[in-house]
C-alpha cells in the first residue's frame, strides 16, 4: 500500500515536474499528513526538492551511462560538497553548470531559487525547465551520449559570448600540477566556462587527489576556489592554499 501509494506521487511530480501540495493530497490515497512524510522521503533520497507551496522533481532523468555508474559513487560527499557550494550562490546570480555528477547534486540545492542558468548537461537542465522563476540557458553544440552535455566548437563559441558571476566544475582528477578532466572536448569547452566567468569554482570529493586523468583541464592557481568534503588530507590543504585558492572544506 505505501510502495503504491509512493510511486503515484513520484510518478506525478516527475511528469508534471512540479506538483503543488494541495494537488497531491488530492489525486493520491492519503491523508495531509502521510503525502508530507512521503515527500520527505523522496526529498531525503535526493527524487524532489520541496519548496513554498508544492515540490520539484530533481531525480537523475533522463538516465544516462555516467549517471548511472557514477552518481552513486561516494554520494554522501557530493552531497555535502554541494549543500557547501549552494551557500555561495545569491539569489539572482547567473552561474555556469558542468555536467559532472558532483554538480548535479548541486543542482538539485539550487532547484527552485531564482537564478539565471547556463548549462552544457541535459540532467541539470531538465532539474530547472520546471522552475519558472529560474532562466535556463541551454549550451548548443555535440553530444556526448555517456555524459549527456553538450560539447565542442558551438558550446565552445556560445560561452565566448556570455558573461556569469560564477563557474561550478567537476573534475576527474587533482594533481599536483593541476585539475583533470576525463574527456579532450569536455575540457576545452570548460575552458571557455572558466573564460566565462568571473570567478571559478572546483567541486570535487576527497577521493579525486592525487589523481590525473586523460586531459588537463588548468594549473591549481587558475581557479578561485575550491569546496571538498572532510576527506582532504592536511598535505592536500597545504597544496592547494599554497596555489592561492581558497578552500572551503565541509564540517570545518
């Protein structure tokens, strides 16, 4: 009876993409009292975000290959990454959003706020097209199908004509002469991301230090900060203040 009862109202609010309360109490088998709990579920799984009035669904559709396999992966850490990383956002700000997995748990503490984004990943524009009081810019360009974001010379020539306060990235890896990215074209229309904006921002868990991947995204000092959960080692904490960037680590 509570599966069933707990499907319907996700399935709802996943189609609708936003459902208010009242809406929900109407059409689904339950009292006030039991839909609040059952959003509450849902919202502690991360599937909907509650707001004044009703709930967005922030779930990880469409499903796609890296989402699949990576989003799972040390997610209490992204989580707590992207609570810290929400804090630095003002409302009205215009932000610029990779499509990594650590910045789609950050999309999700955004949904519902009045911002102005731009974005190269389908997860994290689908997580806004039901904000109306959000502006969602949609970066053109080639798809890459693992990942769901658009990448290349036309994501790369649109960012050229953009101005943002703020760019949120996700990395691969972090090594001592540098950020890393898994994929050639992703790192250079993040490039244009971080020539975009006025200040950039690396969020990336504990478990990516100390590792390199296939291409290298910048030097350390070339960022402005960087968010990490409770994992980071002293020596690592030392690295990067040392480059000039400021670190804001969770739990401190």
């Amino acid at each position: 009876m509570t599966d069933n009862r707990r499907s319907h109202l996700l399935e709802i609010v996943r189609t609708k993409g936003f459902a208010s309360t009242q809406e929900l109490v109407r059409v689904v088998d339950g009292s006030e009292s039991t839909i609040r709990r059952d959003l509450e579920h849902f919202e502690n799984l991360g599937e909907i975000k509650r707001t004044h009035g009703g709930v967005f669904y922030t779930g990880s559709e469409p499903k796609l290959a890296h989402f699949e396999r990576n989003q799972s992966q040390n997610i209490d850490k992204k989580r707590e990454i992207a609570a810290l990383a929400a804090d630095l956002v003002d409302d009205g700000d215009t932000i610029l959003l990779d499509g990594g997995s650590t910045t789609f748990e950050l999309a999700q503490q955004l949904s519902g706020r009045p911002l102005q984004v731009v974005t190269n990943s389908l997860p994290v524009s689908n997580l806004f097209i039901a904000n109306h009081d959000a502006d969602l810019v949609m970066l053109g360009g080639n798809v890459h199908l693992r990942t769901g974001t658009t990448i290349g010379p036309y994501a790369n020539q649109m960012l050229g004509e953009l101005n943002c306060r703020l760019a949120f990235l996700s990395v691969a890896g972090i090594h001592d002469d540098g950020f890393y990215n898994s994929n050639f074209l992703l790192v250079e229309t993040e490039k244009a991301m971080m020539a975009a904006a006025d200040e950039v921002i690396v969020i990336a868990d504990s478990t990516k230090f100390g590792k390199k991947s296939l291409a290298r995204l910048c030097e350390l000092s070339s960022v402005q900060k960087l968010v990490v959960d409770s994992g980071i080692d002293d020596e690592w904490k030392n690295r990067i203040t040392d480059a000039g960037v400021k670190l804001i680590v969770s739990g401190v």
